[in-house]
C-alpha cells in the first residue's frame, strides 16, 4: 500500500526502482541574488525545505553550483538525516565563477569531483540520480557528451550513484546518453510558450523516461500571454497555477521543480497545479506554443 499523500496534485512517477512525487521542488532560489551566496533570509530557506517534505514532496532538486555549495548546506542542515522515500537529484558538468557565469565542468576529473562533493555536502554515500549539465545559459549546444557521460557511468558502477540523467540536452545527446548507459530522465527548458521539446516528451513518455521542465534563471514566472490570463481569469487562478497545471496534463512523464523560498508561495504552488482544466482551457491553452 503506497504511504504518499493523495493531495499532492499529479501523483507519482518511477525513476528506475525510485518513487517519486511527480510535484517536486528546485531548491535553486534558496541561494541568494544571482543564485550565488547565502540566502537573505536562512531560517526562511529551511523552513521551505522542512515544508516541502511535510506537504509530501518526495523529489528535491539541487545542484553544488547553486550558491555555490548554498543549496545542498542548506538541504543537509534541514533535512538530514533524511525520510527514506526523499530522494534528491543533483547536477554536475558546470561551477560558477566571480561573475555568477556558469563555466562548464565536464573533464573527467570534474565530473569525478563534483559527485564526490555532492556526496559530502548532503552528507550521502549513494546519490540518487545525477544529471549531466549541458550546453551553458543560453541552451543546449550541439557537440558529444561522451567523456564526462561515461565518467558518470563509471561512478554508477562503482556504487556512488543510483541513477543518471541529463539536463540542458539535445535529442542527439540524449540519444547518445543512452546509448552508453540507461537513463531516467531529461531537464530541459520547456513551458506552454517554449513547446520545442514535444517529440521528445512523447518519445519519452514511451519509453517510461521521466521529463523535469525548467524556466530560465530567475525562477519559474509567469509566462506573459492574454490566453494564459484570460485562462487563469476564468479559474479565478493565477497564471503560474494554471501553468504547472497544465504540464502535469501535457504528459505523465512530467515532473515538476518549481522553486520557491517562501514557504506560503510553496503551498500555493502545490495547490495551483491541482487545478482541473477542462477541454476548453487546455485547447487554448496549446494555441500558446503553436
């Protein structure tokens, strides 16, 4: 008999042999300004960590370089040790610099020190599933992932990470990523308005293979559109709600990290995507992304 909460909305998705709520939460905003250094507000920052899990969000999203090294601090300060069904994605294959840029990370060497980092800082010996970071801040970029992938690979085998995905990928590298090891999902930008990775949400889909949207820096915002706010209007909703709504109806591969550091903006998080859209709303909803 499954122990989740039935009032997270979307339900659970499996990554490999690991349960998750399909609503999750992305702990990038709990760093400050720039995602870099600590939060104005630290108490604030934990007690939207220690929130999200007593709502039942079994799915935290993370990375060393937010802060850097802010985020998973503060996730091992507030959570830790941690309940059995929360499980924490990571990232590596980028660091920050003086500047707040994210120069990649992908040598082998990298990669090897940024899990072993992750580990320390969450204080884990097993990482549930990491994501290779691709591309930089302005997308995805063509080009082989093969030696920072089968660095990861590698690390799998050894017994310091469960499971492997990548973010910030085009179909090709995703291709090319499974081709060297399996996968369990993709993060990619993608939201009503940026709807290009559709066939591979599809393609996914099919092949049990989660997909875990994200927004550009800055956060998860709504997204300007008459329809969208005509929509939110007519639900007396905002147009963030009826956003994360309608992408746990786009497809039950999805999973949402939408970040917050406010502990009431997570419980309107939470509630907002539990919205019911009906036919109407969701057909001019899609004409968005047309």
């Amino acid at each position: 008999m499954s122990t989740f909460p039935t009032s997270l909305p979307g339900g659970t998705w499996t990554l490999g042999d690991l349960t998750v709520t399909r609503f999750g939460y992305g702990a990038m905003q709990l760093a400050g300004p720039g995602v870099m250094g600590p939060p104005a507000d630290r108490d604030g920052a934990l007690a939207v960590l220690r929130e999200a899990v007593e709502l039942g969000i079994t799915h935290i999203d993370t990375s060393d370089a937010y802060g850097p090294r802010v985020t998973n601090q503060l996730i091992r300060e507030a959570l830790h040790p941690y309940p059995g069904s929360l499980h924490i994605v990571t990232k590596v294959g980028a660091i920050r610099d003086r500047d707040g840029g994210w120069p990649p990370a992908r040598r082998p060497q990298d990669v090897r020190d940024a899990v072993r980092e992750n580990l320390r800082a969450l204080g884990l010996d097993v990482l549930d599933l990491v994501n290779l970071r691709l591309g930089d801040a302005r997308g995805p970029r063509a080009g082989s992932l093969a030696e920072p992938f089968e660095t990861l690979a590698e690390l799998r085998r050894q017994g310091l990470i469960r499971h492997l995905g990548v973010s910030n990928a085009t179909p090709e590298q995703v291709a090319e990523a499974q081709a060297i090891a399996p996968i369990v999902c993709v993060q990619n930008l993608y939201n009503l308005a940026h709807r290009h990775d559709d066939g591979l949400i599809d393609e996914l889909a099919g092949k049990g293979i989660a997909y875990v949207p994200f927004f550009p820096l800055g956060g998860f915002s709504p997204l300007q559109s008459s329809a969208l706010s005509a929509v939110a209007a007519r639900l007396e909703a905002t147009p963030m709600s009826v956003a994360l709504a309608w992408l746990l109806r786009r497809s039950p591969n999805i999973l949402l990290i939408p970040g917050t550091s406010s502990v009431a903006h997570l419980r309107e998080n939470v509630a907002g995507a539990g919205l019911s859209l009906s036919d109407e709303d969701l057909a001019e909803l899609d004409k968005i992304g047309s």
